[in-house]
C-alpha cells in the first residue's frame, strides 16, 4: 500500500444554484453523448480494438459481487431464489432437471447492477430531454437497457481511493475529489483517456464483509458532485463504484442522488452499482498495471431500466 495520501478539508456543500450551474457545465461539455446510447457513442470499434491489446495474461476476474438471498440492513428485499423442480423426488433413474427461478430488486443497495439511461428522471426528463412519460407502467419505451444489448466493451481503469489515502476504506460520508481521481492516477501510474470504463474503489465492499452490512442508503461513501468534470473532460463511456456512486448524506441542497443526475441525465453514463474490486486489485497491485479489457453483458430486457450485471476483467 503506498503512502497516506493527505487529506485536505472536505468539499463544499453544494447549494440548488451551484448544482444547477454544475448541470448545465456538464450537460454543455457532454452533447456529442446527447443520443439513445449515451456515452457508449465513445466506444468506437477502434476504441474496442485497442482494449484488446490490455490483455496480456488472459486472466479473467469477476468485478460482481454474489446475489444475497438473506436480508441485510442495506438489503431488505434480497433477491429470491426458488427451486422450481423438485429436488426430493426419485432421481436414481431416468431423465430429471434441476430447476430454479430468481426475482430481485435491480436497483437496490447490495447486488451489483447496471443503471440504464432511462433509469434517473430529473425534471419531467430522461437523458437527452426524453420525456419521462416515456416510462411507463409496462416499462420503458425508450433508452432502456437494451440500448446496450450488444454488450459494452472496451479499456477498464480502476482507480483505487483507499489505497492512495493509506486506508482500508473510505468511512461512510467521505467523499472522491477530482483531486483524488487525478492523484490516483499518479500513484497507479494510468491515465484515464476517452472511452474508458472508469472504476472507482471507495472500499464498501471490504468494509461491509469486515465490519457487516449496514443502513448504506443512509451512510456510504461516493464522488463528489464536482467529481464529475473530471469524467466529462476524460470523455469516460461508462462509471462504475463498489458503493452507489453517490454519497450519502447527499452533499447537495435538495439533490439525493446528484451524482446520479449529473452522470446518467445530464452526461448519458451508464452508472455500475455495488460492484466489488476485491478480487481484481491485489491483481493489478501485484502485477503494476491497472487497466485491462473489460466486457459488461447487461441482460436482455427490453423494458427494462436496468439489469444485473457480472463485469468481467481480462488482463
């Protein structure tokens, strides 16, 4: 672990005025991700093409956490499992299936998903000015999670904040600066450049299967709202934490989830939620590096305003 970063005072609160005014910088500096796709129109085929040279061992590592069955206090609709067929019958001869169904909630704040586009109505909108009437008691008839049907593809960047500040974890409430993401790439020795997945570890995960869940829709840490012009002048294709993305308490006046508002309606990123990077950074640790390609299948639901997601990382 490198040395404690330090730590300077904690970023402002944002009044309503100063986000509405950070919106409208980020909306401006984001047009070209005005359409159905957002900020995966930066995930060219080039683009594509170049990740495939990060992988160099061919190793591959899950950035998805398992799907809790069993409530939690950060997970009290826990997704359910049943087994379909029947598992005490006579199977000593013959033909038989083991079989299950699933039911979860997407958006909750424990498994790992992927935020669509129409996930997040700010103001009578989605993303792009869509109209929120759009979605609907059927679902979502426009920028759903099949707008990324065909797979998001490309260079994956993990940044990691505990380890540039010499801690375990980021306590619930502390917040990722620019100034963070900026001085993690110094100390990882990575840039991150347009079209990139960027991945930020704030170490919730590590502090939840040490210390145990906890209320985390109350308390957990996150970018800062202002983190986001770092995300627009990179021109990244895609956001994803191993908490909500969000802090909270909100750091901003009458906003719960600024940063929800700021990256999906205002900049068209596709948010990755609840993630875990645990497996993935002793590896990038110990091998010096901390990009890789990195392959994100959302499931096939055409309404949907999200999915559950296992990122896969090659390096």
């Amino acid at each position: 672990m490198v040395a404690t970063h330090a730590r300077q005072a904690g970023p402002p609160r944002l009044t309503e005025d100063e986000f509405a005014a950070l919106y409208r910088r980020l909306l401006s500096h984001t047009a070209w991700a005005s359409g159905d796709r957002g900020a995966l129109d930066a995930l060219t085929a080039a683009r594509v093409v170049a990740a495939a040279g990060e992988v160099r061992t061919g190793r591959t590592v899950t950035l998805a956490a398992p799907v809790e069955t069993l409530p939690a206090p950060d997970n009290p609709e826990p997704a359910k499992h049943r087994m379909s067929g029947r598992p005490d019958e006579d199977t000593s001869s013959g033909l038989h299936f083991a079989m299950d169904s699933f039911a979860m909630n997407v958006h909750g704040d424990a498994d790992s998903h992927i935020d669509a586009l129409c996930h997040v109505i700010y103001d009578g909108t989605l993303h792009g000015g869509v109209s929120a009437s759009s979605v609907t008691a059927s679902g979502a008839t426009a920028l759903s999670i099949e707008v990324a049907r065909d797979g998001i593809v490309g260079r994956g960047v993990l940044l990691d904040i505990p380890r540039l500040r010499g801690v375990r974890w980021l306590e619930p409430g502390d917040h990722v600066t620019a100034d963070d993401l900026t001085a993690a790439e110094t100390a990882q020795h990575v840039r991150v450049t347009e079209g990139d997945l960027l991945f930020v570890r704030v170490g919730h995960r590590r502090r939840r299967a040490e210390l145990g869940a906890w209320h985390a829709a109350r308390e957990r840490a996150g970018l800062h709202p202002s983190a986001l012009e770092f995300l627009a002048d990179r021109r990244v294709a895609v956001l994803g934490g191993d908490g909500n993305n969000d802090t909270a308490p909100s750091s901003t006046e009458g906003v719960d989830f600024p940063v929800h508002v700021l990256a999906v309606h205002a900049m068209g990123l596709h948010l990755l939620d609840y993630l875990q990077f645990e497996d993935l950074a002793p590896i990038c640790e110990a091998e010096g590096r901390w990009s890789f390609l990195c392959v994100i299948a959302p499931l096939r639901l055409p309404d949907a305003t999200g999915s559950p997601v296992n990122p896969i990382a090659i390096l």
